[in-house]
C-alpha cells in the first residue's frame, strides 16, 4: 500500500476518540498497529525531503 501525505509539510492532528468520545482503538493490537503505520510513514516522508 501506498502512503500519500495530504499536503507535504504540513502538520495534521491526529485525534484520540471517535464520535461521542467512542475509543478509536478497540484493542491494544490497534493501537500499536496505528503506531506502526505512523512510524513507515514519518520515516518515508523523511527519505523524500
């Protein structure tokens, strides 16, 4: 899968609960994967700059 900023260098909010303050991460797995995503994107965007 490809990743693909919205707009490069720029900075986005990343927000913790979904609608009426519902978790956004149901299980720990989730949570770490997120982290995991995050971490192949930031350091993608950092080979590119």
């Amino acid at each position: 899968m490809k990743y693909q900023p919205f707009e490069t260098g720029h900075y986005f909010h990343i927000y913790n609960r979904g609608n009426n303050n519902e978790n956004i991460f149901l299980e720990k797995d989730n949570y770490a994967l997120f982290f995991e995503i995050n971490e192949k994107i930031s350091a993608s965007r950092k080979r590119h700059l």
